[in-house]
C-alpha cells in the first residue's frame, strides 16, 4: 500500500500545541483538539524553531493533515515529505488520506504529487463556524435546543451507521461510531419529546441526530425523513453547539457544498464559511518521494 514516511521530518512533542500557537493556523480549533489525542495520533514538522508546518498522522489508518501557515513554508516542508508502497498492516485500504487540506495546501500538495507522478481523487467540503462567539449567542443557542433534546445513546450506533453515507467507506462502521458517541458530545432529539419527559418506548427511533467527531468537527447531522421541515435538525444542531461553547470548546464542520439543507442549518445558527476544505486519496501506486 502506499504510506506516508516522516523519517526525514522531526517529531514534535503535543505539549507544544498550545492555544496561542494554534491560533496562527486557519483551522486552530482542530489542530488543538487532535494534539490533545496524542495516543492516537503522532506530530511532526521540518522546523522546531517556526513550527510554521504540521504534519497529523492518525496512527492507525495512516491519515495525514497539514497545518500551515504559508504556502512558501508548506513548499519547503514537503521537500522532506516521504510517499512510498510498502506493506502495511494497519488498513485494508490501498492508501493513505490527506484530510481536510485548505486550498492553499491542497493547491500546493496536489502540484507537488502531480509533478511526482501520482494521481489522486478529492472531495470538497465547506468549513463553517460561528460568526461570532457572547453569551448572548450562547444563550440563543440554549433557546433553540437546550429544552427536548439529550445525548445519544451507543444502542443507536447501529441507526446513525445506517443513515451515514460514508459507512460503506469503513470496515466496522458501528464501532467507529459507537466509540464516538461514548467518547465525543452528540445530541438527538425524539418526536414530541417534552423536557420532562422520563420514559418512552424502547422502539420509538429518533427523530434526528447529531455526533461530535474525534477532531472536535461535528457531524452526521441527519433528520429521518418523515421528520423533516419541523426544526428538529436545527434543535439538535443547536444544543450540541450550546455543550460545546459551555466547555469553551468552538464548534465547526465540515459540510458538502451541494447540501443545501445542511448548509441552511448553520448559517441558521449564524455560522459562516471560513474556506473550502479537500480529502483526497492517492489512486495510483508509484513507490516516488516527494523530495
């Protein structure tokens, strides 16, 4: 399979990712929640002194993200960037992922895999976050879904996997997402559901749903289709967004921009586009270093 290799980049310690050197990054909210899983991840740069270039590679499916403050630095880091086919164990895919690249770095990464030789295939989405964090945002946000909304429960992994378009891309997609809920904020909401209420049927499905990923994005935003056009997206959208802010964490997904209902929703909530963001997978094996 294709791998990336960082023998030529230097490992950088997840104490060093504090907020202020975060921020100097498009995407800070991000990079400070994956410093913070640095048992599953590992970090490195090509400058301790700058850190103006992070590489993020998810250990265990092989995931890259680059963080970068200018396109000349990203340039110069990739120089020391490694692709190579060699055996893997630890995914049953053929190659690795480039995950959530602003334009600027996929612009440069993809010139650099393209001169190299590599083909590749991309998907683009659409970043979004509040326009502006108060309490009086945080208050409006409790308005809309702090009453008839509650946290998911693991038995539902199996409904959220079967309503997730992108189950079919995982091999075990009820435990990814089980270990989501278990471990991330999420919110659902019930049809007719009363703030007071204490029991309901075993039986009765959620009417829509929201999970927290592991980067600290929100996502899987679904509303059953009988549900629909009631508010209930936008409720639990709005209460996993209240949680979050109560933790002083900002909330931000990621969002295909062909879905307009999705789109709708957080730009209801008074969120705004930040920047178009690309996953992309290399599709051609060619054993090449990108140096």
């Amino acid at each position: 399979m294709i791998i990336p290799v960082f023998d030529r980049l230097k490992r950088v310690d997840f104490s060093v990712f504090t907020p202020s050197l975060c921020s100097k990054f498009k995407q800070p909210q991000r990079l400070l929640q994956l410093s913070r899983l640095s048992t599953q991840y590992d970090y490195f740069t090509d400058n301790e002194a700058t850190l103006d270039v992070i590489f993020v590679l998810k250990k265990t499916k092989l995931d890259v993200s680059i963080f970068s403050t200018t396109t000349e630095a990203l340039k110069s880091a990739m120089d020391k960037f490694e692709i190579a086919e060699r055996p893997s164990l630890l995914s049953s895919s053929s190659s690795f992922e480039f995950c959530a690249l602003e334009e600027e770095a996929y612009n440069v990464v993809q010139e650099i895999l393209k001169e190299r030789g590599y083909e590749h295939r991309r998907q683009e989405y659409v970043l979004l976050w509040p326009k502006e964090v108060n309490e009086v945002y945080i208050a409006q946000l409790k308005e809309i879904g702090g009453h008839g909304c509650a946290p998911l429960c693991p038995s539902s992994s199996s409904l959220v996997a079967r309503n997730w378009p992108y189950s079919k891309d995982l091999a075990d997609p009820e435990t990814y997402i089980h270990a989501l809920i278990t471990s991330c904020p999420s919110s659902v909401r019930f049809p007719q559901q009363q703030q007071q209420q204490q029991q309901r049927d075993e039986k009765e499905e959620p009417a829509a749903w929201i999970v927290g990923q592991e980067d600290g994005s929100i996502g899987m935003l679904h509303t059953q289709p009988k549900h629909r056009r009631l508010g209930y997206g936008r409720q639990v959208a709005a209460n996993i967004c209240w949680k979050m802010l109560k933790e002083n964490k900002t909330p931000f997904c990621y969002i295909l921009p062909n879905n307009i209902a999705s789109l709708s929703t957080f730009h209801g909530l008074d969120f705004k586009r930040i920047c178009n963001v690309y996953w992309f997978t290399i599709t051609n094996a060619k054993t090449t270093r990108c140096n």
